[in-house]
C-alpha cells in the first residue's frame, strides 16, 4: 500500500514538472497561441496618421462652404432630345446628373438638372461649367448654410465649357486661386462637389497627369487629370491643392458605365481665371490670334524639316494681313517657343496663343530651313468671324454655324483620334468630333467618329479642305455628305430648313 502511495506521488512530481520544462521551452521558443498576443500599434504610428488625418479633415473643411449646389431648368423641345444610342455612345460623358430621355415624352416638357459651381469672390461671383447652365431658364443655388438663391448668367464660353454666374449676396466664403501652372504629377488634390446631389462631397486622390488636350471634351482644352472620385453631379465643382487653393473645375469623365473609373477632367485654374475675367469685364471671351494653321510634328515630318525631336507646331499655312504674316512667318516654319516658353505640341500653342493679352508683343523662336531665327510678333485678337466658324489658329479643328453644318465639329485624323474611334490603319482626312444633338446634321445621322470624305461631290483631304467648303455653303442650302462609317461607305442629305 505505502509503495503504491509513492508510485502516484512519484507520478504526480513527474508529471508537474513536464509542465513547467514545457512552459519555459515554449516561451523560449515562442510558440504560444498567436491568439493570446496582443498587438499594438506604435504610438509613433497611431500620431503621425492622425496628424494626416487631422491635416486632410482641415484642408476640405476650410473648401467645402466655397462650393455650391446649382440646379437649373430648362424647357425641352422634342428636336432637342436625342436618341438613346447618342447617351451609350460617347467615350467621354459629361455630368449633368440628368437622366436619358423616355419614350412617350410631350413635344415639349421642363426638364431639371444637378451640378456644382465654385464661389470665387465674396459678392456672388460662382463659376461653373457651361454645360451645367447651358439653354437654362432658371438656375438656382444651394449654399452650405442651406441658403439658396436665384443666379443670374453673367457669361458662358462652350469653347473652354466654362461660365460664370452671379448670385445677390455679400460676405460670401470665396475659395482662393491657386496656380495650376505649378501642379505636379503625384500631387494630392480633392475633387468637392454634388455628385448625384450629396452636397458637399469630398473625394481625395492625385494628378495623374497635366496638360492634357486633344480629347475631344472641348475645344480649347489643357486638362488636369485626376483619379479622384467624381461623379455625376460633380461638374463644375472645385480640385483643390494641399493648401485649399483653388486649381482647377471639375468637368468630365472618362467612363463606360457613367460613373466614376478612376480618371477625370478639370479645366486648369489658369484658364479658369481668365475665362472667367473676360467673361465679366467685356461679357465675351477675348482671345489672342496669331493668325496660322498648324498642325503635329510627325516623325516622318521631322525628318522632312530637319528638326531633332517631335515637339512644337509646323505652320502648314498663314492667313493675310494676320499678326504671323506681318512679322515673316512662313509656310513651312517649324515654331519650337512661344514667349520663352517650349511649344509643347498644336494643343499647347493655341492655348498659349489665345491666353496672351490682344496688343502684347512675344518672341516666337522657330526653326526654318535648318536654321533656328526668332521673331517678334504683335498679338491681334481672334476675329469674330474665325471665332464662329473655327476654332483659333486652325490648329486642326472646325466648327462652323448658321448652315447644314451648325453643331458639327471636326478634327483632321491624328493617331489618338484614330485609336479613340477605332479608325482602320490608312483612312485620312477629317473625323467629327463633336456634334450638337439638337442640330440638323445629328438628325440626318451624322455621329462623331464619322469620316467626312465629301461635301456636295467635293472631296474634302483636310480641314483646309473642309473651311473652304463649308464657307461656301448658303443658310438654307441642301447639303450631300460621303462619310466612312467602321469601313463603309454612305451618303447622307442635310436639309437646313
């Protein structure tokens, strides 16, 4: 008995200390449950996010009441509406917030709208897109502080898409200008707007790119590019750096769907500003001319004028009696700077060009003959009639008004527009770019991405080709087209009347 007695103490004192030899082994060795750690965040971390955080929370605060709501209402005609396959089929949409129009709607019927606008100074002044505004009757706007008032149109340039509006208030949280000359690639920026009428809504992200035009959104067009979120709704609304300046307005958006994809559009604050002084002081746009066609430096190009690189503008024609004319530039000149500053490509040119106060004497550095000259050039401003009927300095792109061809806007082919319309390798000549959906020429099926081949019989190579025809045709004159449409084909009848 006293020897089973010692065999289970014997056991027992074994047993313990397996016990405790495992403990230790196990906690030199650190195999513990990962379930009985508990981790912590360095107080290191943990105050240099909420630093961030505090910082990002203070930027959008100090922004968002300089941000307004703006609905509008427009009375809608039937010949206005367009069909549903116009509202799929654009590459690029623009952000009204309304929604695409039904079937078994009246003849005519009142139609609302939702977007964004920026209070830019403290007696009212609200900047927006001009698509935002554009054929309303009445414009409203919604403040922060749940006021709102009716806005009267001061002005409105669909050229840059932008307007200005005006409401009667005084004291007003205006946002400061920053300058969008000096973005950089990385930058952090927030997006602030009414995306699908959620006032105030703040979206962060960073510039993806600068300088971008050629897209087809507008005709003058230097775009911030941004990944920060906007939305329908967000048109017209402020981007704004790091220190809550105001750098650009948010204007469109690359996407299939309608919605946010991760890319979008606003018009630089240095355009923004001088749009906007214009429109105020002289209730017009007043745009520098220099008075030439220009057109990209193509590899094949650059190898034919000699010049080492793609960038800058060749001159492929120079109008009469024109600023570019009376200070010798010729046919052929290749314009690598324009007041001190890199021709970066046509895009680029024209906007300086058009930006330049009327009256202001520049050097244009140019490369002729494989020779680099430098000429002085005295700034006339764009005339009324090239306003109307093309855009500035032909740089490859017409509009024309008052004929069958009112609305129809038309770049000559360049391989980014040949990739966005999937156009096969070897067709040349113009393609449309835009059109007006109210016009006569969207009625008889015109649709961007068609080729315009002919006009009346006359073959039409490039843009030269289409001003020449199109200011020959009469206000109420019947119009034949030969377009291409995905490789094929067809003739199309315009009646004005």
């Amino acid at each position: 008995m006293l020897d089973k007695k010692r065999f289970y103490i014997s056991a027992a004192f074994i047993l313990m200390v397996g016990v405790f030899v495992g403990l230790a082994l196990s906690s030199r060795l650190d195999l513990t449950s990962p379930l009985a750690a508990k981790s912590q965040v360095s107080p290191r971390s943990v105050e240099t996010l909420s630093q961030l955080s505090e910082a990002l929370s203070e930027v959008a605060g100090v922004a968002t009441p300089s941000v307004v709501n703006i609905s509008t209402t427009r009375l809608i005609k039937q010949s206005e509406q367009a069909p549903f396959d116009f509202f799929d089929d654009p590459f690029f949409h623009r952000f009204f917030g309304d929604q695409a129009p039904r079937q078994n709607i009246p003849k005519e019927h009142k139609e609302q709208s939702l977007g964004s606008g920026v209070i830019v100074s403290e007696d009212g002044y609200i900047v927006t897109n001009n698509h935002v505004i554009e054929k309303s009757q009445e414009i409203k706007v919604l403040l922060s502080n749940k006021r709102d008032y009716k806005a009267k149109l001061i002005g409105a340039d669909p050229k840059t898409d932008l307007a200005v509006i005006k409401i009667e208030a005084k004291g007003l949280t205006a946002l400061p200008w920053g300058d969008s000359n000096k973005l950089r690639v990385g930058e952090i920026v927030f997006a602030i707007g009414n995306p699908f009428g959620l006032n105030q809504t703040v979206t962060m992200g960073v510039i993806g790119a600068v300088g971008r035009a050629n897209v087809g959104i507008a005709d003058y067009e230097d775009f911030i590019q941004t990944d920060a979120a906007i939305n329908p709704g967000n048109s017209g609304g402020a981007l704004i750096n790091a220190k809550g300046e105001l750098v650009g307005i948010n204007t469109a958006i690359v996407s299939r769907t309608g919605g946010y994809q991760g890319i979008g559009f606003a018009v630089p604050s240095s355009m923004a500003k001088q749009v906007m002084d214009s429109l105020i002081k002289y209730k017009k746009v007043v745009r520098g001319w220099l008075g030439v066609s220009i057109q990209e430096v193509t590899s094949d190009l650059a190898e034919e004028f000699g010049v080492t690189d793609l960038k800058g503008a060749i001159v492929s024609g120079v109008m009469k009696e024109s600023p570019a004319e009376k200070a010798g530039i010729k046919q052929g000149d290749v314009l690598l700077q324009f007041n001190g500053k890199d021709v970066e490509d046509t895009g680029h040119l024209r906007n300086m060009v058009s930006q330049t106060p009327i009256g202001s004497k520049v050097t244009v550095k140019l490369f002729r003959k494989k020779k680099t000259m430098e000429v002085e050039v005295a700034i006339a401003e764009l005339p009324k009639k090239l306003s109307e009927t093309a855009t500035e300095e032909g740089a490859g792109e017409s509009q024309v008004e008052s004929n069958a061809l009112s609305g129809v806007t038309v770049r000559e082919i360049s391989p980014e527009l040949a990739k966005r319309f999937s156009i096969k390798e070897g067709d040349s000549g113009v393609i449309v770019v835009k059109i007006d959906p109210g016009s006569k020429a969207f009625e008889a099926g015109i649709r961007p991405g068609d080729i315009v081949m002919q006009i009346n019989q006359k073959d039409i190579a490039t843009i030269e080709d289409y001003k020449k025809a199109v200011l020959k045709l009469k206000s109420k004159e019947r119009l034949l087209l030969l377009i291409r449409r995905k490789g094929e084909d067809l003739f199309l009848t315009i009646r004005p009347e």
